[in-house]
C-alpha cells in the first residue's frame, strides 16, 4: 500500500518505503498507522508511534511522533522533510481528513510531534491545529541544478572566494596524482566504504554530546537495511573521492527521481589548511548529479558554512513541531515551559 501511494505523492526519499520500512525494522514495538481512503482507493497513510512522557508534576502526558519515535537512540537516523503521505491529486483536503481524525480522537495523545518538516508543510499543520511550539529549528541548503549541463555553470552561481578555494584545492591535491570519484557498485565495496566512513565518523564525533551514529547499533541496523536493500528498491549511494587510488573522503547520498540529498560525510585530516577537501569532494558529486540529470542536491539542515557556500538557492529552513491540546492543563505546562526558558535565557544574558 505504502509503495504504490508514494508513487502516486510527491514525498521525498524519506517518504520512501526503503526508509519507512528500515525505520519500522528498528523500533521495540508496533507503530499505529493512520490511513484514508477514497472509495477503495489508499490517498493517505502516516505511521506514528506512541510514548507517554512525564511532566514536571508527575501526570503522563500522551505523544504521538510521526516517523519518529522521541528517543535519541531511535531517532539518530534523523528524518528530514517529514509529513504524511498523501496522494498528489488532492494534498490539502486528504491531510484535513487526517488530522480531523486526530482532533476528534482527542483520547489518542495530548501531544503530536511534526518534523523535522519545511515552514510550507508545518503551514499546513498549523491551519488545523493551532496550538503549538517549535522544539528545534535549523537552516536548510540546497542547491538548483535544473538547467545546469556543465559543472562550470554550477560553479558559476558560487561566489569568487568559493571558486577560488575549490580549485586551489583540485590544483594542490592533482600534484600529488589522478583525482577520481568512484561509486560503491557492489555489495563487497559498500561494505568497504561503510566500514571506512564507520571509523572515520567515530573518531570525529566520539567526544560530541550524542557521539557517533555508528556507535548506536540501532542507527547502525538502519542503514544496513536501508544500504544493504534489494537494487530495484534501493535509495542510497556511497562515493569516495580519492587520489591515486588513495581514499580522502567518503559521501553518503540519498536519492529519488530528481534529487539527490548528502546524508553524511566522513573525511580524512589535511595537514594543509588551504586543502578543502569537503568543498571540492561536493563539487565532484554535484558534477556526477549534472551528469545523472538531477534536478536538485540538498545538504539538508545544520548549520554549516560550507553548506551556505555551496548552495546556489535561498536559504529556508526545517522544525520538529509539537502540537498540543487546548486543555488547562497543556497551556499551563506550556506557560510554565516559557518562563523557564525566559528565565534561563536572562541569567545567560
């Protein structure tokens, strides 16, 4: 049902059955799945999965997380441009019914948890359900390619400075031998590349507060499934960008019809700080896109320079979202949530 409503939808990769399926794979127990039909025919599904969380006064407050789960462990895997999947013929009314669901089943949750989505998909939400925060917010990059036949007509929208750093960087790394890009083509190269970007990625990210992905054998299960999945179903490409053969850096995509999204890097130490090695290992990738005919490679949200350098759009931006029930008791916890911040951020100032 999921497969053939996506391709009738305009969601993204990760509203694709490969990403649902390795997420469902991962989790405890079983979602609840929400589904609207016309007729006979499947126009809308979303799979949420329930969790009571504790206030500050000891009552359980009832969440509903769509695609998520609201735990760190569960959640690594970060899904991005998040929202029901809905038939492309009639998107409004189709979420409407849904969430009219949910509000007249007001039993179900005191909480629901939306994101990370664009401000254009939340704008839906918040038509319905006017009740609500936003728990995080992040800038979003991405770059147009529509039009684009060469990477000179890329390179082209970027400013002097970039230009300039991503071809000191060709020019400095082409002394030392052939600079080449190469795709994971087979099982025994995606298992080389992943256990590559494994190590590499732990060793940058060991000390940071949530670590590692690749130390949570939840996420590392994920993308297994997700890497590992069958060819006809599989949404996902490992490039390593290499000098003589010698590996400098590792990208990690994910791919429908006409985009291409970087999910994650693991790159090797330069000695030389003139060498941008993440800067130049992109170009190449955008290169291999214009050549594959995508419409666009998004860098997804994070804050990152590199990211505002490389894009050639405006920047927009994502949030995870929680909706709340208009009862006394959720617009007072949510009162007292605003003065502690309030609070907290008066005695940083």
């Amino acid at each position: 049902m999921w497969k053939t409503l996506h391709k009738q939808s305009e969601g993204c990769v990760f509203l694709s059955w490969s990403w649902i399926h390795a997420w469902i794979n991962t989790l405890p127990s079983a979602p609840t799945v929400l589904i609207a039909h016309e007729g006979n025919t499947c126009v809308g599904l979303a799979i949420f999965t329930q969790r009571n969380e504790r206030s500050f006064l000891g009552i359980k407050i009832k969440q509903l997380w769509l695609h998520r789960s609201g735990e760190q462990a569960l959640d690594q895997m970060w899904i991005e441009h998040n929202d029901f999947l809905l038939h492309r013929s009639n998107v409004q009314s189709v979420r409407k019914a849904m969430l009219d669901y949910l509000i007249d089943n007001q039993y179900l949750w005191q909480e629901l948890y939306i994101g990370l989505s664009t401000d254009e998909k939340l704008d839906e939400f918040e038509c319905n359900l006017p009740y609500s925060r936003i728990d995080i917010t992040s800038p979003d990059f991405e770059v147009d390619l529509r039009g684009k036949t060469h990477i000179d007509d890329y390179l082209s929208d970027l400013s002097k400075n970039t230009r300039a750093q991503i071809r000191r960087t060709e020019k400095i790394l082409s002394q030392g031998g052939n600079l080449s890009l190469s795709l994971a083509s087979n099982d025994i190269l995606k298992r080389t590349y992943l256990d590559e970007i494994a190590a590499l990625h732990k060793e940058k990210w060991q000390d940071t507060e949530f670590g590692s992905g690749f130390n949570n054998p939840i996420f590392e299960r994920f993308h297994q499934d997700l890497i590992f999945a069958p060819e006809m179903s599989n949404v996902t490409n490992l490039y390593c960008l290499k000098v003589n053969n010698e590996a400098l850096a590792y990208i990690y995509i994910l791919k429908d019809n006409n985009a291409w999204y970087f999910y994650l890097s693991a790159m090797k130490n330069h000695t030389d700080n003139r060498i941008k090695i993440g800067l130049l290992a992109h170009t190449f990738i955008i290169k291999e896109a214009i050549a594959q005919h995508v419409n666009k490679y998004s860098f997804l949200a994070g804050e990152a320079r590199y990211k505002e350098s490389l894009s050639n759009m405006p920047t927009t931006r994502q949030k995870l979202m929680c909706f709340y029930q208009p009862t006394f008791l959720m617009r007072a916890r949510e009162a007292l949530r605003q003065i502690k911040h309030a609070l907290q951020k008066s005695f940083r100032h």
